[in-house]
C-alpha cells in the first residue's frame, strides 16, 4: 500500500474558493490522499491583516457599519425589547404561549447577544495587543448555569428580574429552567470552571480546551437504592455555544509511519494511512466580573471525515453501514469518560484525548503562525497548562508538528516544547495516574509511539550522565514500564514535558515531592516542583449561590469589592460580637436550610426538620473519599438513638445527615456504598422511635445547580478522605465560604483552611498522612483489632438490618478481611467522638455562629483569583491585558 501511495500522485480535496489555507498540515494521509486544508472565514486574521484591511475599507462603508453597530441593552426596557424580539422571532412565539422554557431561552439570548458584542471586543484587543497566552486544557469543565452567572458578572440581574416581572416571571422560575452544562464530573472539571472566570475577570488573554460531550458524563437516578446510569440530553437547547463549522481540523488515527531520506538527505517520518475523524469548534463565551473581557472556552466535537451519510452504501441496501462512519466518530464526544473495564473502552478513552489535544495544538500553533514569528519565540507567546494527565498527549503531539511538519531539528522542538507546558498535577494515587499500553498505542497512534520513545530515549541519557552509577534509576524513571505489557505512564511524560509541575495543597505538593515523584526531584531539583492551592470564585460560590449572605458581608464592607478581593472579608471580625448582625446571619443560614428542605420533600417525600443540623458529604463517591466511613458513623448513631431512653433522647442534637455524588459505572464499590447510603435512609426515615433525631437522605444526580442550593444550607461538611490522599478538594472551601464548618482529617487543602480559619473553628480527626503506611502495614502483617463500635455496625449489616446482607458483603470485607487500604476502622472512633464534639457544640448558637462568621472572615486566601495570579507570576509569566485602552 504505501508503494502505491507513493508512486500515484495524490488527488487533493479542494477547498471552498477564497478561503485562506494554512500550510501547517501536509502530506499523505491516506492512500492516494492527502490531508483536507484547514480554512478559516470567520476570525482568521492577525493584527497587521486586520489593520490593513481596515484601511482598505472606504470611510462611508466604515461609518454605515459604526452607526449600525450592536450594542448590548442596558435598562429594563432595552431589556424586555429584547426578550420580545427573541422569543418573537428567534423562538417563533407570542404573548400566549411563552411559558418558563421559552422565558428563558429569551432571556439568555438577550444576554448572549450582549455577551458576544464584549467577546468580539475582546478577541480583537488580545489580537491587537499580540502578547503570550494561556490555553488551559481540561478533559472536564463543570460550568454549571450560564444565565445566572452571566447576569451577575455583567451586573445586569436586577435589570433582567424587574423586566421579567413586568412580563410576568420570577427570575427564580426562569434561572431553573437551563440544564447545567454536562461537560465535567467533580472537582477537576469545577475548578477548570473557576479557573475560566478568574482569567476572565482578571483580564489575562486565555482560552479553555475541551470536549463537546452530547451526554457528560450520565443522569444519575436511584432506583431501589441502586445507582442508574441515563444518558443527560443537555443540548436539546444550548444558547451558549457558537458552532464554527468553518473551524474543523482532521484528526489522524491508525495507519502506520513511513521513514524516508528527503532531497537534502534529513531523515523524515510520514504517518499515513488509517481513519480520519473531523473536530469541528464550538465555542463559549466566559464573561470577566466587572470587567469587558470575555474569553472563550473552545470545545471540540467529532463527526465523520468523510460526511455524514453514505449514498452508495444506502443505495445498495446497506442502511446501516451508510451512517456507520459517522456513528462512530460520534462516539469519540459522545460520553465523558466511557467505562474502561473493556478494551475498547480504553481504545476510545484514549482516542477521546489525542482527538482533543490534537485539535487544540492545531488550533494553537495556527493561531501562532498568524504572528509571522520564528518558532524560537512560540514559548513567549504560549503557555499550555495540563490539567492533570489527560492531556498528556499534547507534549507529544506539539513535538510532532515541529519536527515532522515543521521540520525543527529534534532538540529544538523539544525545548520549544518543554518551555512551553506546565502540569498540574491532582492526585498521589499511584491507581489514579494514567497508563496506556505500548500495543494500544501502537495501533492507535503509531508515529506517536516513536516519538514517546524517542522523548524516554533522550531524557534516560540524560539520567544516565547525571547519575552513572544509579543504574535502577533508569528503570524507576522510565515513561516506558517494563511490565506485560510494556505501558506507557503518562504522568512522568507529563513531568519530563513540562517546565514546572505543581500540585494543589501544600500538603500534595510535599507528598509528591517525597512519594509518587521523587526519583524526578532528585534528577531535576526542587525549583521544578512548586504548589499553588487550589480556590474557587467567589462570584458563583458566595455571590450567585448565597446572594443573601453576600449582600449582607456587602452592607457591613461598603460594597462588593470584595468579589475582586476575597482578602477583604477579613474585616468582618470586627463585627463577631454585633447581635444584630449576627442575627441576621443566623436568619439567612434557616432560610437557606428551609430552601434546600423543600428541595428535599420535592425530591425525595421525605421531610426533614430546618432546625436540625444539617450535615453534608456531596462529591464523587470514591472509597478514599470515605462516604463509606460516614455511612457507618450514621448507623452507629443509629443504633446509639435505639438504646436510649426517651429521656436522653431529649438532650440529643437533631440531625440530617445529606449525601450526594456520583459513582463511576464501572466502580462496583462506590455503587454499593450508594447503595447502603440509600438502604439505611429507607429504614431510619420509616423508623417512628427516631423521628426527626435522625434522617438520612441522598440527593440523586449532583450537580453544580444543586451544590449552589447545598453549600449555602451546611452547618457542617464532612471532608474525611484518608490522610495523604486528597490532593486539595475545593468543595471545603465551598462550604466554609457559605458559613458552615468542617469535619475533616488532616488532608489536603484542609489543612491551609485550618491554618487561616484556626483550629478551634474546624473539626479535625484521624490519623496523619506520615502514619498511614504504618498502619496499613500493620494491617497486612501485624495484629489489627476491629474497632468494637465499628463491629457492632458491621452486625447488623450481616444480619440484614438493611436488606439483604450479601449486597454489602464486599464493603465489610474490604475491611475486616482485605487489609482496609483506606483505614476506616483506624479512624471510626476518633470520627464517632468528634460527631459527639459537633453535637455539644452545636447546642450553643450564639457561639456556633461566632465560629461560621470567623471562618468566612478567614476564607480570603482561598479565592481563584490568587491561584491564577499565582499561576501567571510563577509558571506562565503572562501579564493581564488593560483593557481601558
């Protein structure tokens, strides 16, 4: 085949007549043909293009076009035209049958239209200015609603909630209307989100990369205390997203690598043959806090190279197969991570990410070239930050374009490369890192395989010089394991790519420095690794979420400047001992509870008590994050409620114990906890001796929408992952925020929030991250004796308090027969005690409330706009663009 590639001349597709084409992309891609061009028509100029272009457009032209501008409304009335005009002729609608739906889709237009005038205006100052920037690359980006946050960040929502009303809507009725957006499952994909609003309204020309999920990542509903995967039609009606059906790039897949000598006799590699799948942008406006500037988060999603449908497949019979290639291109954006159980699973969760990086790199290094500049500047001008190892790929694929396309000799790409990227790394988990197989990579991404051993090649030589005599370094160090199958670990990749790694909690940073890492310390120094705790905005998470609480911090602060400065809230120490106002924040945390228990009755029918303690463990099931360990806490409280008598029962704290999250469909173990969770609410909620001393209630299908109803309603969260696990979690930050306190172990950013917060202001318990190899080792080989409390549990489970015993048999004997890795029974009853601290403490409100107010006082530190600034200073070296020129 690759003879008869070679001697036929190849046929090329041609473009649209005038279209602009890029010589980035050359040479056979297939038998016969070669790679479509990539053509822009909507924003394909750079700064000199745009100027003279302008000056070639007659000044009575420029003038029509000024006086007929766009410009974005600014009263009520401006507003409700525009509302009007949408749902008239957007919508095809009237007066008479605009319902809610409609009210929004009309509302979000409005907003959309004036979003995107600042998005143009934006685009064009970041182009003019042609200064380095950031592109963030993220498997996930967990925005949540879109109108909500567009209305406050624009500070249009009091204009839009008067002139709903004259039309007759509650803003509240047509805010819930929106899906949220299902492009990310946890914390990953939620500070990507926070990461998105503080580049914008900080001013720092940036862009997100993702993928376009038709699904996310899946609609969780509980059936029978099970976890049920559904897919979740989000995009039935998505205002937010702009498809640029001129921005697609060709995608590569399999084919094989032909080595030749070219007519200057440099050796040249061409990957050729194989599958071509076309990505095609679409594009979200993310709108700056007080700010004009709009950056764009870009999302890729596939369809078929060669068309969707095809004609002599169909007019032969096969119906099918006439749409088969298009159905599985489809499949690469279809589902945020696929179950990986099965190869194929792995095959598309591995075409998934090279699908992604490579079109973002494409798009990235087109957007370079535009500049005219040498490529020894690409590094000034780009910054690529890697959010965790899922865009691993874009290291080798950047190589790639440079020596295979490009044809920079192989030392100056790679330091073009390895100037260019950072890597955030988000876990210690040795399972957690990612690992590909070299057969896999073989089939999938040939040419890639060579250059991933090329780059392991290059970088072992250099280990070898350093360290001579260490000849086992070499084999721990190696992006290649020497296992069966040779597998490839993305996450050294990453650190031998990259310029700087950093983790996102002191505590995780110093962890991998000593731990997952630490053969990379030794070779590269300290100065390579650095940390930048993790934040979240402060605009959703306090502003948006909680618009109660953050007008009352407004009125004693003179205003809402601490939006842009969450260091200001520490002036609100000076009114701990205000009655007043303590009472009126004690006002908004019952009106937030009783919002979230009519959440709860509408959801669930099951009732629960405002005045209760409300205590809340949302967030990705996982067993490290130890739900497991809070379900356990809640029957042993259980059965402690039983053995009372109705005296002491009278002096117990009431509680409502509120999980939340999402298991993986292939984690059979996160499954059953949920499953547990939900089996011990059905016997407890029904349990007429218990009452309102105890409920137990599992909110399906968290989301950022929900967690915007929770967070506000906490009067604790439990953040009780074992020690030396967690890497930061941003949801405690979330919580505390919102004026609840913690239980929590000393993990992850938890213990910088103790650090600001004070000790006497959380609940810390367990053991700390430097015993916790003793102590599974202990487990293993020693003599471990099973916390009484926590056995009296594990009975009545086996008894089948709850249901059929066996369900839950792989919970306990992960436990009480397989070394507990997650040492549960190591830390149950420091974490029963520490309940029973909360309870006591609790009972005494006015000093309940003195400890919340602290807290938020105290949260400035953990804003999103210092990690990006930390980011920009120290990893980046980007500037934020003045926008008041």
């Amino acid at each position: 085949m690759a003879t008869a590639a070679t001697q036929n001349p190849p046929r090329e597709r041609k473009p649209s007549m005038g279209a602009p084409i890029s010589s980035l992309m050359q040479g056979p891609v297939g038998p016969g043909y070669t790679r479509p061009k990539h053509k822009r028509t909507f924003t394909g100029f750079g700064a000199g293009d745009i100027k003279s272009v302008e000056a070639s457009i007659p000044e009575p032209q420029r003038e029509a076009w000024r006086k007929f501008s766009a410009s974005g409304f600014k009263t009520k009335e401006e507003f409700e035209k525009e509302f009007v005009k949408h749902v008239e002729t957007t919508l095809a609608r009237s007066l008479f049958n605009c319902d809610e739906l409609a009210a929004y889709s009309g509302t979000a237009l409005a907003f959309r239209d004036r979003l995107v005038i600042e998005w143009n205006k934006t685009q064009q100052r970041q182009t003019f200015a042609d200064q380095k920037r950031v592109y963030y690359l993220s498997l996930e980006f967990l925005m949540g609603r879109a109108l909500d946050n567009a209305m406050l960040n624009v500070g249009l929502k009091d204009v839009a909630q008067e002139g709903l009303g004259d039309l007759g809507f509650r803003i509240e009725d047509v805010i819930s209307q929106e899906h949220d957006a299902a492009l990310g499952n946890g914390g990953l994909g939620r500070l990507a989100a926070c990461f998105l609003d503080s580049m914008a309204s900080l001013n720092y020309p940036a862009w997100g990369y993702g993928l376009r999920y038709r699904y996310g990542i899946f609609k969780q509903e509980i059936e029978d205390g099970y976890q049920v995967e559904i897919p979740d039609y989000w995009l039935d009606f998505n205002p937010w997203e702009f498809p640029r059906h001129d921005v697609t790039v060709d995608i590569q897949f399999y084919g094989w690598v032909r080595k030749y000598t070219d007519d200057n006799g440099k050796s040249v590699s061409s990957w050729e043959g194989g599958e071509i799948v076309q990505a095609v942008a679409y594009d979200v406006p993310i709108p700056g806090y007080r700010t004009p500037t709009t950056n764009n988060l870009r999302l890729w999603s596939s369809k078929a190279a060669s068309g969707e449908f095809d004609f002599s497949k169909f007019n032969a019979g096969e119906y099918e197969s006439a749409v088969g290639d298009q159905q599985r291109a489809e499949t690469i954006s279809a589902v945020l991570y696929p179950n990986d159980n099965l190869d194929r699973g792995k095959e598309l969760r591995l075409k998934q990410q090279y699908f992604w990086c490579a079109a973002s790199l494409y798009d990235i290094v087109r957007r370079f070239k535009k500049t005219e500049r040498a490529w020894s500047s690409f590094s000034d001008q780009v910054a690529i930050q890697l959010n965790d190892t899922h865009p691993t790929l874009a290291i080798v694929e950047l190589q790639r374009i440079l020596v295979d396309i490009e044809g920079l000799e192989w030392e100056e790409a790679w330091n073009i490369v390895t100037n260019t990227f950072g890597y955030t790394n988000h876990t210690v988990l040795p399972e957690a890192l990612e690992k590909w197989s070299v057969p896999l990579f073989q089939n999938l991404l040939p040419r890639h395989l060579q250059i991933i051993y090329d780059i392991n090649l290059f970088f072992l030589q250099s280990v070898e010089r350093k360290f001579p005599k260490d000849r086992e370094m070499l084999s721990r160090v190696s992006i290649i394991e020497e296992s069966q199958p040779q597998m490839i670990r993305m996450a050294y990749l990453a650190i031998v790519g990259s310029h700087k790694v950093n983790g996102v909690a002191e505590l995780h940073s110093d962890l991998i420095k000593t731990t997952i890492f630490k053969e990379f310390v030794k070779i590269y120094g300290p100065d390579k690794f650095t940390n930048v705790t993790n934040g979240i905005t402060p605009r959703r998470w306090l502003h948006q979420a909680n618009p109660r609480l953050s007008e009352l911090i407004a009125s004693k602060l003179g205003g809402y400047d601490f939006l842009k400065d969450l260091t200001l809230l520490n002036k609100l120490e000076h009114f701990i001992d205000d009655k007043d106002f303590k009472r009126e924040w004690a006002e908004i945390k019952y009106a937030n509870k009783v919002r979230l228990a009519q959440h709860i009755q509408k959801t669930t029918s099951v009732s629960v008590n405002p005045r209760a303690l409300f205590d809340v463990q949302v967030k990705r099931i996982h067993e490290y994050k130890r739900q497991q360990l809070n379900i356990f806490g809640v029957i042993h409280r259980y059965l402690a409620i039983k053995s009372m008598s109705a005296e002491e029962r009278k002096k117990l704290t009431p509680r409502v114990s509120i999980f939340g999250g999402k298991a993986a469909p292939g984690y059979w173990m996160a499954k059953t906890i949920i499953h547990l969770i939900n089996k011990v609410g059905e016997v407890v909620n029904k349990d007429k001796d218990v009452g309102d001393l105890l409920k137990v209630i599992f909110l399906e299908d968290y989301n950022v929408s929900k967690a915007e109803i929770i967070c506000p309603a906490s009067d604790i969260s439990e953040h009780i992952s074992t020690a030396g696990t967690e890497a930061s979690g941003t949801s405690n930050m979330k919580f505390v925020l919102n004026g609840g306190l913690i239980i929590g172990t000393c993990d992850g950013a938890n213990i910088e929030i103790t650090r600001e917060t004070g000790e006497q202001n959380i609940f810390l318990f367990g053991n700390l991250a430097e015993d916790v190899e003793d102590l599974r080792h202990a487990h293993y080989y020693g003599k471990h004796e099973l916390d009484p409390e926590l056995k009296k549990v594990f009975d009545v489970i086996n008894q089948g308090m709850f249901g059929d015993q066996s369900a839950f048999s792989s919970l306990v004997n992960a436990i009480v027969e397989h070394g507990d890795y997650y040492l549960v029974s190591d830390d149950f009853r420091s974490y029963c005690e520490t309940q029973d601290l909360i309870d006591e403490t609790f009972k005494d409100q006015d000093g309940w409330v003195s400890k919340c107010i602290t807290s938020v006082a105290r949260m400035g530190f953990f804003s999103s706009d210092r990690c990006i600034q930390e980011y920009a200073e120290s990893i980046w070296n980007i500037e934020p663009l003045d926008v008041e020129k």
